[in-house]
C-alpha cells in the first residue's frame, strides 16, 4: 500500500507539471511600444486564449491516452504484482477492473479531446503547419485503432484484432510524442 500512495503521489506531480504558471519578474504589462496603436490587442488575446485552451486539452489529451492505455500493462503484470505483494492483491484486482469497465470511454474522450486540441490550434494558427500535419496523421490513426477496438468490443476472441488494436495505438503513440516534440 506504501508503494502505491508514493506511485500516485509521484504520478500526481508528473501530470500537474504542465498546468504550472511560469512567472517572471520582468513583466510590464503597461509598457507601450513605439508603434502599438492600441488596435489589434483584442485580436491577440482571442488568439492567446485560443492557444492556450488549445494546450490545456492536448496535454488533457496525453493524460487520457496514458491512462487508457494502463490497461494493457495492468492486465499483463497482474500476476507477479499479486505474488510479489500479496496486500494489495484486492485494490490492484479492483484498479484493474475499473480500468476495463472504463477503457472505451477513456479511448473515445482521449479522441473527442484530441479532435477539440486539433481544431483550436488550428483555429489559433490559421493554416496546417509540421506539428498540425503530425497530430492530424496521430488522429487518423486514432480513429482507425478506435474503429478496431469497437469491432474488438464485439468480437473479443478474435486474437489478431488485439494485436492490431493494440500496435495502431502504440504507432499514434509515437506520432503524438513526435507531435509534441515538434511543438
């Protein structure tokens, strides 16, 4: 049980590093510039919060994606967690299975956030630039895994549509982190 509260501790720290606000000492918000006319700053702030709203969902988004894909691992090191620490079997047994009854609405929310992230950072950018081209192929691939896992969901015996669900999320995976890199 120790082991788990410093795991969600560190994991809660993890996750909350990126809605940090960084402040600096020299901001001078009532500093004019020589050939501001005081026009377009309303135009600016739209965009900004375009922007920002856009990265608060696109890292939502990440967080989403890691938690639905902690299914895969949970399922597979079930056993030696239950043999190496025998206290925690019936919280590890309960995580496991919440995760499972939630799986496919953690996938579609990842989808639906990714889509919204897509959309305002396009609306703040105003064409489809490197990053945009990356996330939009990340989404495609999305879809396609989501397309899968719904058939998955239908037909859960079917071994080879596990397979294929499961290496299309870890390639949009991977586009994602590129995605981000990018950024």
């Amino acid at each position: 049980m120790r082991y788990l509260k410093i795991l969600c501790i560190a994991l809660t720290f993890i996750f909350s590093i990126p809605y940090g606000t960084t402040v600096f000492a020299d901001d001078d918000f009532e500093e004019h510039y020589e050939y501001d006319d005081g026009h377009g700053d309303r135009e600016e702030h739209e965009d900004e919060r375009y922007e920002d709203i856009g990265e608060l969902i696109g890292w939502s988004t990440l967080v989403t994606i890691g938690v639905a894909a902690l299914l895969f691992p949970t399922r597979k090191i079930m056993k030696s967690v239950i043999t190496t620490f025998p206290q925690s079997k019936k919280l590890y047994v309960s995580f496991t299975k919440w995760l499972g009854k939630y799986h496919i609405l953690i996938g579609i929310a990842a989808l639906v956030l990714s889509i919204c992230h897509g959309v305002l950072m396009y609306l703040h950018e105003g064409e489809l630039e490197s990053e945009g081209i990356t996330g939009l192929g990340a989404v495609i691939i999305m879809v396609i895994a989501a397309i899968m896992g719904a058939v998955l969901f239908k037909n859960k015996k079917v071994k080879s549509l596990r397979t294929t669900h499961t290496i299309l999320v870890t390639f949009g995976v991977v586009i994602v982190l590129f995605h981000i890199f990018l950024s």
